[in-house]
C-alpha cells in the first residue's frame, strides 16, 4: 500500500515535470517565432540630418498679413509676418491630429481645416479642438536674409 | 448513351459526392414574409465584394506603389489604360456602396434581432467584416497618394496614436515611421491587398456556412406559427433568380455612377502643404470626424480626442456584442431598449454625417 501510494505520487512528480518541461518549451519556441516578427515590424530609424537653422528667404519676399509654408528638414513650418512687418515662425503640424495649418488673412489667424482649430498670431490655441500651441521656432533677420531655427 | 455533360457530372459524383450537397440544396428554403426585402442585402453586399476582388486584381496590373509612382500610375491608369479609367471608377463606387448595403444588411439583421441564439457566429463574423470594410476603405483611399488621402491618413493614424500606452506602437506600425511617407504607402497598399483580404476571405466563408447550415432568420412574431403555415420559397431556383436580378441592376447603377460621375484623383500629396479647406473623410467616417470637432480639446485631465475614441471604440464592441447582452430577444422576448439604442444610433449617425457634409 504504501509503495502504490509513492509510486503514483512519484508518477504525479513525473507527470508535472514533463508539463512543465512541454509547456516551457512550448512557450520558449512561440517566443522565439513571434520575437522575430515583431521586430521586423518596428521600422528601423532613419539616419536624418539634424536640421537646427534654414534659410527661409529675403525680408522683401514676404508681404506683410502673408503666412508660408517653409520646409525645415523633414518638417513644415509656416513662417508668418504680421500687419506690422514682424516675423513668426511655429511648426506647421497641428497639436491636435496632426494636420497642416495655414495662415487666414480673413480671419488674422493661424487654422487648421481638418477639424477647424484655431490659434492667434502668437501660436496660442484659441478655439477648437487643438489641446496646445504650436510649437514656435525662432526667426533672425540678418541683414536681408530670414533664418529660422529651432528654439533651444 | 449517356451525353458528355452526364458523364462530366458522374466523373465528378463518384469522387466528391455531389449527391448530398444537391440535395441539401433542392431542401434549402428561405422564409417568406413581409421583412423578405432585407434578405437580399447580404446578398448584394457580397455581390460588390466579388467585384471589388476582380476591379481590385485588374487595378494590380497598372499600380505602383511609392511615393514616386502612385499618384502617377493612377493618372496612368484613368488616362492612358483603355477603360482604365471605368475599372479605377467602378473600383471607388462599389467600395462605398459596399459599405451602405452592408450598413443596411448590419442594421436590418439587428431590429429583426436575427443576431439571437443560435446565430451569435454570424453576426459576429459580420461585425468583423464590417470592420474590415472601413479598414479597406481607409488603407485603399490613402493608395492614389493625393493630398486628401495624405491627410486623411495623417488624421486617422495619429487618432490611433492618441489611444493611451498602445497607441503609440500602433501609430508607428501603421505609418511605418513616426510620420506618414512613402512607408506608410507600402504598408498600406500590403494591407488592403493581402492582410485584409485574406482576413475577409476566411471570416466570410465561416458567414455564410453559418448562413447555409442555419438558413434565414425567421422574424421574431412568427416563432410561436406552426412551421407548416409559414409561407417559404425554394432557394433554387426562386430566390437565386431573385438575387442575380437584383445584381444586375446593381451592376447597372455602377455602371451608370461610374460613366456619369468619375472618381476625381484630385492633387498629388505634398508634405509641405497645408491641409486645403474643406477637407472631410469619407462619408461613412464623417459622423466621427463631426463628434471630433465637437469635443473639446481637454476634458478635465484627458485630451478630447482621446475620450472621443475609446467612447467610440466602447460603442463598437457592445454593439457588437449585443447577441450576448440582449438576452430577451434569445428567449424569444420582445426586447424595446435594443430598438431604441438602435434608432438612437441611426438618428446619430445620420445627423451628424449630415451637418458634416454641408458644413
């Protein structure tokens, strides 16, 4: 009696150590198919060229109530010069989904026209959707030439 | 002497039994009653998926993809092919009118309540289909690579991006990147012709094997009606003739949309422009866009957009789980509140789509 007992608990041991063995196993060749996978699927990041200062144009090319789209390495900006004559550049990408905005003479605001968001001349969100302002980038005016850069 | 078609047909018998399946067929009924008219919309439903395979597979040989190539192998396709610019039209048309008669086919089956026991599968695997529907709808708009399209995509990713902790990796895997590029062209393009075909194929066949060993969903008044009282047609040949008739008039008003009303390609997609006015999705995605204008950008400690999804994403799942909480219709009960949320849902949908478009 005694030794039916110990062998069946013997077995039971056995039993569980192979579960766990199979199981393990198991769980360590999914791990290694779908590691692989998933891997693949992240996209590698792209050696870019840190852009930090572009040359947006001369003072004279841009009229005064006037924005423009400027590319800033892989981004846009939209450069702004307002009633007075002074320049403002913000990041062109919409804080709430991403859009691009564009300058409104009629409305003497910055807009995007994907989900009506708007802000002041200043990048502030004023109304609709947009959670944030722009973000804004710094513009230096050396002699007739217009450089935007990134603010430290 | 037996003719060569008999012969065909007993060479073919003596290996897969035909036998069992004609006969299966000779007994298939489909009720009669004065709901009967919503039974032909699963039908045309996969009607226009069959076209969208064959238009889809013809547009294959002419595309390219890439930033370089789309917009231009599209304007290729609609000027130079000859009909090319028919197959791109029907292609676009039977896309969007896939997505209303399955939207009438979703909301028919649902006030019927053909969703209760024992057709939970079927309904399920329909909500699925619905999903990839507008998942093909969103992958294929961004193919032309046109500044609508462009934006479009920029939007809808980054609301998938705004979805807490998941987000993220979603938005990347999507785009390809953190931005919308050419990457995200290719992966688009290797969803709406692989991924989500091959997902539909296999969720469609279980569909309508449910549909064939359960038949059509009787309406819910008529469960308690002798079995021999109900009125009922033969599937072969009345309905069948029915259904094809339907198609062809269907394939007619293609035809007619296409000629009449082309699909624009519009300007090609530019990184360093900004999004034109007037920009909208596509209809069937514009009571969400109207909801996101509507939702201030914080509530309390969450980003609008954020509660805007996941109140949508909420929606979805319990409207697709409705077999498993309407548990009156599964007992045979009348059940009000499904025909209010129901209605409520329609009236939604259907007013905001409106003030969207004229807006």
């Amino acid at each position: 009696m005694m030794s039916d007992a110990g062998d069946s608990g013997q077995q039971e041991n056995r039993r569980d150590f192979l579960k766990i063995a199979l199981g393990g196993g198991l769980v360590a060749w999914l791990a290694a198919v779908l590691y692989p996978i998933f891997a693949y699927l992240n996209p590698p990041k792209q050696a870019e060229v840190e852009v930090t200062s572009v040359k947006a144009g001369k003072v004279s090319a841009f009229e005064k109530e006037s924005g423009t789209i400027v590319r800033f390495g892989n981004k846009p900006v939209v450069l702004i010069r307002n009633a007075a004559g002074d320049f403002r550049a913000f990041l062109a990408t919409c804080t709430h989904l991403d859009c691009t905005v564009q300058y409104r003479k009629d409305m003497g605001l910055i807009w995007c026209a994907c989900h009506n968001g708007r802000y002041d001349l200043n990048g502030r969100n004023v109304a609709g959707p947009p959670p944030r302002p722009l973000d804004e980038y710094r513009v230096v005016i050396q002699g007739e030439e217009i450089f935007i850069s990134k603010k430290a | 002497m037996k003719t060569l078609w008999t012969k065909l047909y007993d060479w073919i018998d003596e290996r897969v039994e035909l036998g069992g399946l004609i006969e299966f067929m000779g007994k298939k009924y489909v009720p009669v009653n004065r709901h009967s008219v919503w039974y032909y919309f699963g039908g045309v439903s996969l009607f226009l998926f069959i076209i969208q395979v064959v238009t889809g597979i013809l547009l294959l040989l002419y595309y390219k993809s890439g930033e370089q190539l789309a917009f231009e192998s599209i304007q290729f396709i609609m000027s130079k092919v000859q009909f090319g610019w028919l197959i791109r039209s029907i292609h676009s048309w039977t896309a969007n009118l896939f997505i209303l008669t399955a939207m009438i086919h979703m909301f028919s089956v649902y006030f019927e309540k053909s969703y209760r026991k024992p057709r939970e599968v079927t309904w399920v695997t329909g909500m699925l289909m619905l999903f990839l529907a507008l998942g093909f709808g969103f992958s294929g708009y961004l193919l032309p690579w046109n500044e609508l399209a462009f934006f479009a995509t920029k939007v809808g990713t980054d609301i998938a991006g705004a979805v807490p902790i998941v987000g993220k990796p979603i938005m990347v895997f999507l785009r390809g990147g953190e931005d919308v590029t050419g990457a995200t062209l290719s992966r688009f393009f290797g969803f709406h012709i692989a991924v989500l075909p091959g997902l539909f194929t296999v969720l469609l066949g279980i569909h309508l094997l449910m549909v064939q060993r359960q038949g059509m969903s009787e309406p819910m008044e008529r469960g308690d009606q002798p079995a021999a009282e109900r009125q009922r047609m033969p599937f072969f040949p009345n309905f069948l003739l029915r259904d094809l008739l339907l198609w062809l008039i269907v394939l007619n008003l293609l035809a007619i949309l296409a000629v009449f009303f082309p699909w624009e390609l519009g300007k090609k997609a530019d990184a360093f422009a900004s999004a034109p006015a007037g920009i909208k999705p596509e209809w069937y995605f514009l009571f969400m866009f109207q909801t996101l204008k509507y939702i201030p950008g914080k509530i309390l400690f969450v980003d609008g957009e954020v509660l805007g999804i996941l109140l949508f994403g909420l929606a979805g799942l319990l409207w697709m789980l409705v077999p498993f909480w309407d548990w009156k219709s599964s007992r045979g009960e009348r059940n009000r509140f499904v025909n209010y949320v129901g209605i409520f849902v329609i009236f939604y949908i259907i007013i905001l789509t409106v003030i969207g478009w004229i807006v």
